[in-house]
C-alpha cells in the first residue's frame, strides 16, 4: 500500500471518542474553619447533638433549569458524606435541576426563607416545627432537596410550607423541580438507602430525604 492510499484510508477512519474530563467539584472534607465560623450563631448552636469532628464539608456541581453549572455546598454527618456525593455526583452527570445549594447559614438558618429561596440544604439545629423534638437536620442527616417545589403539606391539605409551595403541593405540577414517583432523585436516595417524606402516610413532606445514623 502507497503512503498516500494509506493517509486516505486514515482519514476515513472514524476519530475515537474523547475520553471526558474528570468531574470536579465533588469532595468531602472536615469542616474548614472559614465554614464553621459561618455556622456559628446560625446552624450550629451550643448544645447541639453532634460535634464539629461529626460534620464533613461538601462540594458539589449541580445544573440549574437553565442548564447552567453552578457551585453547591452542604454540610452533613460524616456517616451520610460517600452516599451524598455519590448521589449528587449521579444527578450531575444526569444533568438533573437543581436551583440552589447554599448552606442555610447563608439564610441566618432560617428553614423558612431558605426553603422561599428554593434552597437545596441538609444540617441545621433545629426543632421540627410545632414540637420540642430535634430534627434529624440536627444531625446531618436529612436533605431538603428543591424545598419551595416540594413543600411539606398537613394531612388535611389545608397548610404548607412554605406557603409559596402552594401551587406545587400536587405532584401533577409540570415542572422539573417537581418530585414524584419514578424521578431519578427519588430513585437515587432510596437506592443508598434514605427514607422519602413524600412517602409519610399522614402529612407529607415532599423535599426531605432522610438516613438514620448507625449509632445514633
């Protein structure tokens, strides 16, 4: 074979795919002290149930609807921290929306304007609302995820939170935020093993993913 078919049938050949760049933006470390001085005062109170030593600092990349990447940030029980970079990896790569992903100390810890803001969150010491319990948010342990689409909702239908969420309290709602049975966020935190509170038989509580530690 000459050089020059050679070259031709070279250029015929078809380019091998390009291996994609390595996902970055995705780790998990001990809370850094720029992080914990945020916390101070906001999220993380004298008396609460888990330590700084129990809390890990994450990273992440999520898509917004506009399909634009944006910077995310969690703080979570360390126990919870593989599984959750797993699961936002996944939803990532999946190019699944996310609006925001802001620690909620960003909103003075206030669930209620976080969730207004559509923020997706996790640790917060906090009471669950109306009752002297402690969330497992308190922990580290549970995601809100998309809040103001997938707000709690009573049993009777009659309140929700936050009251923005009104018009998405029915999972017939279009939009992507939305989550409902079959959506790949459901799917993913129950496959590592979270409980949905969309689930709950009496009030529901569309946004919040949750994982009880091992040794509480």
């Amino acid at each position: 074979m000459t050089s020059r078919c050679l070259i031709l049938l070279l250029c015929l050949l078809p380019f091998p795919a390009a291996t994609p760049p390595p996902v970055e933006g995705f780790t998990a470390s001990p809370i850094p002290d720029a992080v914990w001085q945020r916390m101070q005062g906001r999220s993380y109170h004298p008396g609460c149930p888990v330590g700084r030593d129990e809390l890990r600092y994450l990273r992440l990349l999520h898509y917004n609807l506009e399909g634009e990447v944006k910077n995310g940030e969690l703080v979570c029980h360390k126990e919870l921290a593989a599984d959750l970079l797993a699961i936002f990896r996944q939803l990532f790569e999946a190019r699944y929306p996310i609006e925001r992903m802001l620690l909620v100390d960003d909103y003075g810890a206030d669930d209620v304007r976080s969730m207004q803001a559509n923020n997706t969150s996790c640790f917060n010491h906090r009471r669950i609302a109306g009752t002297n319990r402690l969330s497992l948010h308190s922990y580290g342990c549970a995601v809100d995820l998309n809040p103001l689409y997938n707000p709690w909702v009573s049993a009777d239908g009659k309140k929700v939170s936050p009251k923005q969420g009104r018009p998405y309290a029915r999972r017939s709602h279009p939009s992507p935020y939305v989550i409902k049975q079959g959506n790949l966020a459901l799917r993913l935190f129950r496959r590592y093993g979270f409980t949905w509170g969309g689930s709950w038989r009496r009030a529901k509580d569309y946004q919040h993913f949750e994982k009880k530690l091992s040794q509480p």
